[in-house]
C-alpha cells in the first residue's frame, strides 16, 4: 500500500473507532408529559440519539421524582454509558448522583437545574435562564399596564427550578412598580388542567378585579384562557396574559388575539445533549451551564413568526 493510502485509511480507523467508543447506550430520565412543550422535547432528545447511532433507553417518570431516581438506579444497573436527566424539582438528587458517579458514568441535566453541595456530581447543565425569563415577563407587563394594575399568577411545579427562577425574576422587576400587585399566585403544576382550575377559582374569588395574568408557561396560560372564556371575558382583553415558552398554540391563540406575549423556553435541545454527552464520555470538561438563547414575542409579531415555530 501507497505510504499515502495508508495515511488515509490509518485515519478513517482512528474516526471510526472514536465514534464506535462515543456510541453507546444512554439512559435518559424525562420528567413525564405535562405539556406538548415536553414532548416536542423527549422527541428531539431521541432523534438526536437515533442521528448519532446511540441507543437511548427512555424513562418516563410520570410526574414523580422517586420514578426518576428508580429509574437512574436502573441505568447504573445496566451499566449505561452515559445518563442525561431532567429534573423534576431542585432538590433530593445528591445521593443517587454520588452512586452515577461512583459507577463513572457522565450525567448532564436537561432543561432544568439542581441544587448540590458538589457540582463535579453532573457533566454540565443544558437550560434556559429562567430568572431572565420571569423578569421579560415582568418588564413586558409593565410596559403593557403602563405600571399600575393587578395581576394573578400561575406557578409551575412547586420545588421546579423554572418556577422559582421565573417568579424570582419576575418579582425582582415587579419592585420596580409599586402600583403593580399580585393579588394571588398558586400553582398550576405546568398542565393546562390545572391552570384552568386555578384560573377559576381565581376568578370566582376575584371577578373583574384582574387585570393581568403572568402563568410560568403556555400549556397554563391556554387552560386559563379557556376559564375566562366560560367566565364571559376575553382573554387577551379584559384580562392581559403573558406566559412562557413560546409554543406553537401560543402564537396561534396570539394570532386569535386570545394571549398578548410569551417569551420563549427552548425545549429542541437535542443536537446539544447528544453532543454534550458525546464529549462528557470522551472525558472532555464541559461549561457548568450551556445556556439557551431565548426571545419575547408579543402578539404584534405573532402573525410574521408563527410560520418559524417548530414547537
Ligand atoms: O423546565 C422547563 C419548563 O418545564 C417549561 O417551561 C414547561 O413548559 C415545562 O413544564
């Protein structure tokens, strides 16, 4: 063999035996399916693994958080070679994260963050800001309310990192407006559902006395919207709404002049959890937080954007 050839062909084995000891089997620990935000983003986690010729074992916790440590505890079990988790509530991970990493297996967080006394416990955090989304939020109501006015708010799972980041955010900026109060705050726990449910009550106890609702995300602020239109209002009118994630039904309920903002929580982020365990099992040091990018969009850009959004 020409000394070139046998360059080429030394090269192409060193590829392809990085790729064959990069794809493996991964674990992945998704919360349930709250909300169509959620799907769309089980299923982009699982087409980037299919791309990338890895076989991910998927693990719906339905809603419950001793479901996902099972479910970790499953994949160390089976020897994975890598385990990527979204996590259910901030809190309670630290033993269960200690047994990965005794077992030496690289685990990143998806789309939401955890409280640890150790941050060498994950690889990396792939996540939304959420303070600055709670705080978008707020700027854009106060702008809207020309910073007088009432407001209910619809929270997210109680324990979440978005729904303590969202309403930290979103309380830091209401300071700012001593004529802006939240006459009620509850939590919806991120599914239509019950934001509608929550939304009602809020509407018995307080009537006409609401001028805004701020709901932590879109699936709530669609089921809100459905109770004030039982209740004889328009929602987007006599109420203002502005939520958070920037679904595709958002724009549409936007469009129907039925939602007046939301501001984008990215949920395609599998291209990035794949590649970031790609190089976390190729032990290379990730950033702690690789953090999304994400955009407010009030209902006058509903109509020119509602064609982009993939979600
Ligand atoms: O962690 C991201 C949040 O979780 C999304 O805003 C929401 O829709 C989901 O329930």
């Amino acid at each position: 063999m020409n000394p070139r050839k046998a360059l080429i062909s030394a090269a192409g084995l060193c590829l392809s035996l990085s790729v064959a000891a990069i794809a493996g089997t991964i674990g992945f620990s998704q919360i349930g399916f709250e909300s169509t935000w959620r799907t769309a983003e089980t299923e982009s986690i699982k087409s980037a693994a299919v791309d990338r010729g890895i076989k991910l074992l998927f693990s719906d916790a339905q809603g419950k958080q001793e479901n996902q440590i099972k479910a970790i505890r499953s994949f160390v079990a089976q020897k994975v070679d890598g385990i990527i988790l979204a996590p259910i509530v901030e809190t309670g991970w630290e033993p269960v994260l200690r047994e990965v990493r005794k077992a030496r297996i690289p685990l990143v967080l998806v789309d939401r963050g955890i409280r640890v006394s150790d941050p060498s416990l994950y690889a990396t955090l792939i996540a939304s800001d959420f303070v600055f989304e709670g705080r978008e939020a707020a700027k854009w109501l106060a702008k809207k309310m020309s910073g007088r006015g009432t407001i209910v708010e619809l929270q997210g799972i109680p324990g979440a990192a978005p729904a303590i980041d969202r309403k930290k955010g979103f309380e830091e900026v209401l300071k700012k407006y001593p004529r802006m109060s939240v006459l009620r705050s509850q939590t919806g726990n991120f599914n239509r559902t019950d934001g509608k449910q929550v939304m009602e009550a809020f509407l018995k106890a307080e009537g006409r006395n609401i001028n805004a609702l701020f709901a932590h995300n879109d699936a709530m602020a669609l089921g809100a919207i459905s109770a004030i239109e039982e209740a004889g209002m328009k929602p987007g009118t006599d109420i203002i709404i502005v939520s958070i994630d920037g679904m595709k039904e958002a724009f549409e309920a936007m469009v129907a002049g039925r939602l007046n903002c939301t501001v984008e929580c990215n949920p395609l982020l599998g291209p990035l959890v794949i590649g970031a365990m790609e190089k976390a099992i190729a032990g290379e040091k990730l950033p702690k937080w690789i953090k999304q990018v994400d955009g407010v969009f009030p209902k006058e850009s509903a109509a020119s954007m509602i064609g982009t959004r993939k979600y």
